[in-house]
C-alpha cells in the first residue's frame, strides 16, 4: 500500500501543479480586468466631471450682464437646479484666494479635503474636483479689454444697496441692470455668444427687424461699470472676481460599477476554482482506478498463478499417497513375519505410525486444495450431528468426553456432505482441545436477523484473544500433533455457504466456535427450535 500511495502522488502532483498554475492565471487576469474596469469607471466619472465642468462655465458666462456684473442670487438659483440633476452633491465658485463666493448644496470642507492644491479628492461616498480655469478674475491692465466676472452679494430685504451699486435721484438703484439709457455709446449689454462679432445669426435677424445695433468693431464686449471708479473696481474685483470652480460628484455609481464587477470577478476565480478541484479529484480518481485496475490484473495473473500450483501441489501431493501405501505396507508384512525379532518389529510399527500421519497430512491438504461447489439441499442438523458422533465416538470413550447434542436440532439448507466435513472438523478440534473427562456441547437455534446460529462449545483451555482470527488461517495450530488445516476447510466450506464464522471465550472456561446466517430450510420453517 505505500508503494501504491507513493505511485499515486508521484502521477498525480505535476497534474496538481499544472492545474494550480492555471488557477492561479485566472485570479491574476481577473484581478487586472478588475483594475481596468475599475479604472475605466473612475475616467468616465472625471469625464462627466468636466463635462459639467464646461456646463457650469456656459452658465456663468450666461449670466454675465453689463461690466461683467452678477447677481449672487440669480447665480445660486442656477446652480441649485444643477445640484437637483443628482450627480452633483455641492458647487462652489471660487475667487483668487480660494474663498467661496457663490454655492449651491452641501458646504465643501476645502480646508480637511486640501483640494485647492491638489485638484482632486476622492472620499468614500464621493469626489471633489475644482476647475482652476480663469473665469476673468485677474483685473485687466491699462489698455486691455478683459474684464473680470463679478459676482454681487445678496441683499436681504430692507438692507443698503449691495456693494457696487449707487442710488439714483427719486430712489432708484443703479446696478449692472441699468438701462441702455444709462449705458455709455458703444458699450452693450448683451452677454457673450457662442458665435464670433457679426456672425451671430439671431444678432443679424434682430438688426434686420429694426433691433438694436451690434457693437462696432473693436470695441470692447464687457467694460468697467460707469458708476464705479477704477479702485472700487478692482477692490470688487479682488473679493468677488470668479477665479474657478469647485464641485462634489456622487461615487454611487462608481462604486455600483466596481462592486457589480468585483463580484463578477470573485464568481468566476470561484467558479475556477470549483473546476479546478473538481479536475483535480477527478484525474486523482482516474490515477487510482488505472492503478487499481493494475493492481486487479496482477491479482489476478497471482491468483491464476496459485490455483495451478494449487492443483499441481494437489497432484504431487496424490501421486505421494501410492508410495506411502506401499511401504506402509511392506512394513506391516515385515512385522507380522514370525522370523522377525522385537526391534525390527518396533521399528516396522514406527514406519506404519510416520506413514500413517504423512498420509493424513496429504489428506488434510489435498482436502484444503480442493474447490468447494456447494450443492444445496434441505439437511437434518440432528442427522448429520448423530453421524459425527458415532465417527468420533472412539475418541470419546478414549478421553471420557461428555458429548451433549439436543434431540431435535433445525433443518437447514446446505450442502450435506461439506456440512458434514466442518462438523466434524470443529468436534475433532474441540475433543483434542478438551482434557480428559471434559464437556461438549452442540446447540442451535432460529434468531430473526442472522437465521439459524450453530455453536460447538467446550470446557478446554479455550482460544486467546489476539489468535481467535490466527487459528483460521492455513498451518497454523496449537496443538503439537495437529496439521493447521481443519479450522481453515471448516472457513472454506463457511465461506462458499455464505455463512460467517468466529470463536468466542466460553464461561468460565473454554471455546465457542459460532457459525451465523445459516438459511432454514422452507420446510422446516414451522418446526420447533
């Protein structure tokens, strides 16, 4: 058996191997897929970023009026519809210092997130971007035509005017939304476009009904506000200029994305590894059947084997009986010749005595070698014990056995004359086992679950524990004149019965030799046990 188990790994471990490795390969590309998919969730997130980004540019730009002025109100109002789509959790404009400005949502914490300096910040639940795009903010030089994007803070109700606006007589306000009255020639208040000066299509339709006139050439689109004088303007514009933009995004559908694949990934290295045991055990049960199988065909050339040195032994061993009997016989006529003196006698009657005991010896073998064919029929128990014991009734007034046999014993099926042969095996054993004066007892009985159960029971020295298997085996006895071969047909002929044999300690002393399974026979099932 090592040698079969150290066959058995040595086949198996390079497939092992080969099928860990593969394995193994799997885990590795699923954990890389993960990471680009990952990874590809995380640029589409940035990407959507920007793209709103760009929105919230369009919207600022949108709302700039004349002087690049903002109502921090209007700004808001635009923003919060924004923040409703769901994808943004807060928006904030920025000035120069990196101070909000206008919001919209959850107040952004820049100080613990540190995004000012490093433009990105991914928590659990989302991710903060700002957009360092100028928006205008840096106050235009002598000479240029820049003008920064302005943002006025709101007023409550029944407050001063908001800073950058001035009243005017009978108590209006003059703001960024003053008339074009009030708007000095050649500066207009029209927002920016999309399209390039004299190029704008609904600019050309509205000149063409009547409307009011483009801006000339050359002319600057935004301009410092009238009203406001250069110091005022860039102190403003210091304060409330728009320098950039910051916005917080909700991961969700980030992390849905990467949790969905993450599980996808984790079912098929499962899946992989299923497989991968399942090969496994599969190609180790294939090895051990091969090997098995093997294993059977050299059993069975064995066995083929023995069975004809078996039958050759059997052969040699019958051929040896014609000799024993003639010498034996030529031995007992020189013992009876009258001539003959005393120790030629003794010694003729020594030759008969060996040859006698070889030849039952050679009979005992030859009996062993011989294949059991069982021929059932209905066999009286009683019958069969009653002409054992007459057999052995020499040997049981020679020792003074007491030998018990109930009257009425079960009526079995079996075959009559191997029955008879491991009867009388397991009396013989018992009348050689037992001193002289002894006791032996056959019993049986009908019990449900194991059939009919015979016992030969006797008062000897009885059977250890560690040989009650050893004394079924060939050759092997405790007696000094016995052969090792009776108990080992009586398990022959037990065995091709489909019976079952075993020896149990008898109280207080002696053996029990029980023999289970035993088939009644259908007539005699209504008989009395």
């Amino acid at each position: 058996m090592p040698r079969f188990t150290h066959s058995l790994i040595r086949r198996t471990q390079p497939v092992y191997g080969l099928l860990l490795a593969v394995w193994c390969l799997i885990v590795v590309w699923q954990i890389v897929e993960h990471g680009r998919i990952k990874e590809a969730a995380r640029t589409a997130l940035i990407n959507r970023s920007r793209d709103i980004t760009t929105t919230l540019e369009a919207v600022i730009q949108s709302q700039r009026r004349f002087g690049g002025l903002l109502f921090q109100d209007r700004l808001e109002s635009a923003l919060k519809e924004l923040v409703k789509s769901g994808e943004l959790t807060s928006v904030a404009l920025l000035n120069a210092a990196g101070e909000v400005v206008a919001s919209a949502g959850a107040p952004i914490d820049f100080d613990t997130k540190g995004t000012i300096r490093t433009s990105e910040h991914w928590d659990h639940k989302s991710v903060t971007l700002v957009n360092l795009v100028d928006l205008g903010a840096n106050v235009a030089q002598e000479g240029e035509t820049n003008r920064p994007t302005i943002v006025l803070p709101r007023r409550e109700p029944g407050s001063g005017p908001r800073e950058g606006e001035r009243s005017r007589p009978g108590g209006e306000l003059r703001t960024n939304d003053a008339s074009a009255a009030n708007v000095p020639p050649g500066v207009s208040n029209a927002g920016p476009g999309p399209f390039p000066p004299g190029s704008d299509p609904a600019a050309t339709n509205r000149a063409e009904a009547g409307g009011p006139r483009e801006r000339p050439p050359g002319r600057p689109r935004f301009g410092r506000p009238p009203w406001m004088s250069e110091d005022e303007y860039k102190s403003l514009a210091e304060k409330r200029g728009l320098h950039g933009l910051a916005i917080v995004m909700s991961t969700e559908a980030f992390r849905l994305a990467s949790g969905q694949d993450l599980w996808m990934r984790c079912i098929i290295g499962c899946f992989a590894g299923v497989s991968v045991v399942g090969l496994g055990l599969a190609w180790r049960n294939q090895a051990k059947s091969s090997e098995l199988q093997m294993r059977l065909l050299r059993a069975s050339e064995l066995n083929t084997h023995l069975k004809e040195m078996n039958l050759a032994a059997a052969g040699l061993a019958h051929e040896t009986r014609n000799p024993l009997n003639i010498i034996r016989g030529l031995a007992q006529m020189i013992s009876k010749q009258k001539d003959a003196s005393p120790e030629v006698r003794g010694r003729s009657r020594e030759i008969i005595d060996e040859t006698d005991r070889v030849t039952a010896q050679l009979n005992e073998f030859i009996n062993y070698s011989r294949p059991r064919e069982v021929r059932r029929s209905s066999v009286s128990l009683s019958l069969v014990a009653g002409e054992v014991v007459r057999a052995l009734g020499y040997d049981l007034e020679e020792k003074c056995i007491r030998l018990h046999v109930p009257e009425s014993l079960p009526v079995i099926e079996a075959d009559e004359q191997l029955l008879r042969q491991a009867l009388f095996n397991l009396l013989l054993n018992a009348v050689q086992a037992v001193e002289r004066g002894g006791d032996i007892e056959v019993a049986a009985w009908k019990q449900n679950s194991q059939g009919v159960i015979l016992e030969i029971r006797d008062n000897g020295p009885g059977v250890p524990a560690e040989q009650r298997l050893e004394i079924f085996k060939p050759y092997f006895t405790t007696h000094q004149k016995g052969t090792g071969l009776g108990l080992a047909v009586v398990q022959q002929i037990v065995l091709a019965h489909g019976w079952e044999i075993e020896c149990l300690a008898n109280e207080p002393r002696g053996a029990i030799f029980r023999i289970t399974h035993l088939r009644p026979a259908a007539k005699a099932s209504g008989h009395a046990l």
